[in-house]
C-alpha cells in the first residue's frame, strides 16, 4: 500500500469537526493505519452503536455452527417462551436477522426509541404484533435485533456477554463489554464497548472467512450467508450491510461507528467517533447511557476512496 493515501486518508478522518477518536487501517493481519484523537490512544474505549448487531449475528451463526440453534428457519417463538401459543410462529429466526420480521407495537407506534426507553428491553421487544406478512418488506428495526438476547440465551442457557466472551472475543483476543438492560439482557442491537483495534480484529475474523490463526471460530457457511443479500433485499443480509459494487461487507453504526471489511483484499477499516461512556454501570438505565460525537460533513465515499486507491497488490 502506498502510505501517500493512508495518510490522507487518515487526515480526511481527522480534519476539523470531523470528531473522529479512532482510526485503525489492517492490510494482510498487519496495522498499516493507525491515528487517535488528542488524549486517546489504542487502549481508549470506544463504542460499536449498531456495529453491535453485525457481532450478535455472528453469534447466532456459532450457535448453529454448535447447533444449540437448530436451523434459523425456525420460529424465533421456538427460543422465546414469552410467544409461546401466541400465533407468532410465522416470524423466523431468519426473519429477524434480515429485518423482515412484519413486527410493529399494537398500539402502531413503531418509532420509539428503544435505547432511549431503558427498563426491560427485551420485553418491550417481544410486545408486538405481527402487522405484515414476514419477509416481505425490510424495515430497520432496532427492536428486531434486540430479540437475539432472548433467543441466544435460551438456547445457550447463557448470558449472551458469557458465551459471547467465551466463544468469540476471547478466541480473537478481543476484550470487550457489551451493555445489558435493566434486566441483564444484552443490548444485541447496539452497545458493544472495545478498542478500535479490538473491532478490526472482529473485522479481520470476517475477512478471513470465519477462521482465526488455526481455528475456525466461525463456519465458513456462515460467514458467507450472513454476508449475502437475501432475494428481495437491498444492501442488507443478515444484520450486515453488503456493498457488492465495493467488494466490501460492513458493520455500520451510529455517528460512524463503523468496520469496513474488503475479503478480497484482505482489508479491515475501522473509524470510530468520540465516546464519553456517562455513569458508572455498564447498564442502560438512567444516568448510565453513551455519548457520542457525531461527525459533520463525513463522507464515507471519500474516505474510503483514499485507502483502496493506495492498495497496490
């Protein structure tokens, strides 16, 4: 790679309003791009915001890889006890994670904002209704997500940080945190604590298709059905956002949280935004919450652009 275009590429992330804490660029297993903003370094947290949905879809597949989870076919109802005889068993495991699931509140408000809301997330995320048939119209919802909590650890018998740390983060040598409800769920929709280089190696297990030095920590079937479109879908599969026209697969979220993965070049980008972690719990419930520091006038074309044009092999 050409350092020219790392370099601008990381002064693009860091130029004036851009609000950028961290900025780590990974070419064949290798650090090639790495830039902090003024009083953070590689240890400072930073936080995944919806990237998070991309790590609670990777659990899902491990638990089908041990097939603790039958097949993603089945009813989500199957690991939900809560819509048990509850005429829900329309909506699949598969319906969920493509954000098809025809799921809406009774009351027809659909855009609370569930984060926001605190208290019991999982239970506020089971409460609904099915208002469309279920794989046929994608609408992203937060809520949706949320539901892997429950499935995951009904089916683990698990706490879904326990077993995510048991056969993932550590398996990479990623320490992370991920926040819980007032219940003790995992925030599966968002709300991972880590590194930026501990992301790019979650980025990195991708690009290498599931395998992790000698171990395949993830299947290869599912790396590759998680990371493909389903028919009817546009840029989303299985809570990854695929760029086909890019050769890329991403983990996007908020205020442009975000891990960028090229298979092909074996590339890993991973910017995160400012992060003040506010109270002192890693619960969302009052005044324990995330801040971050939305970006002006990012552009993730441009950005982007100067790192694969300063790919030379």
């Amino acid at each position: 790679m050409h350092q020219a275009g790392i370099n601008s590429a990381l002064n693009y992330a860091f130029s004036e309003g851009k609000n950028t804490q961290g900025v780590v660029i990974v070419r064949h297993g290798v650090v090639v791009g790495e830039r902090y903003s003024t009083g953070n370094n590689e240890k400072s947290i930073a936080t995944s915001w919806s990237t998070g949905k991309s790590i609670a879809s990777a659990l899902i597949g491990i638990a089908a890889d041990q097939q603790v989870i039958s097949s993603i076919d089945e009813p989500a109802a199957n690991y939900l006890p809560e819509w048990k005889d509850s005429g829900r068993d329309s909506v699949t495991i598969r319906s969920l994670l493509e954000m098809r699931s025809g799921l809406v509140r009774q009351e027809g408000n659909d855009h609370i904002n569930i984060y926001a809301a605190g208290g019991d997330q999982l239970a506020l995320s089971l409460d609904r209704q099915i208002n469309e048939i279920p794989r046929t119209k994608w609408v992203y919802r937060n809520e949706d997500s949320m539901l892997f909590a429950g499935i995951l650890e009904e089916a683990t018998d698990m706490m879904v940080g326990k077993y995510a740390e048991k056969h993932l983060f550590s398996k990479i040598g990623m320490k992370a945190s991920w926040w819980t409800d007032t219940a003790g769920h995992a925030l599966t929709y968002c709300c991972v604590d880590a590194t930026t280089r501990d992301f790019a190696r979650f980025g990195l297990l991708f690009a290498r298709g599931g395998r992790w030095k000698d171990e395949q920590v993830i299947s290869k079937s599912w790396v590759k059905e998680s990371t493909t479109i389903p028919k009817g879908n546009s840029y989303y599969a299985l809570q990854w956002w695929v760029f086909s026209e890019w050769g890329a697969i991403a983990a996007l979220g908020l205020h442009e949280n975000n891990i960028w993965v090229y298979p092909e070049l074996d590339l890993v980008v991973v910017r995160n935004s400012i992060y003040t972690k506010i109270g002192n719990r890693e619960v969302r419930t009052g005044n324990n919450y995330h801040r971050t520091a939305e970006p002006n006038n990012w552009n993730s074309d441009t950005f982007l652009a100067y790192i694969l044009g300063a790919v030379t092999d």
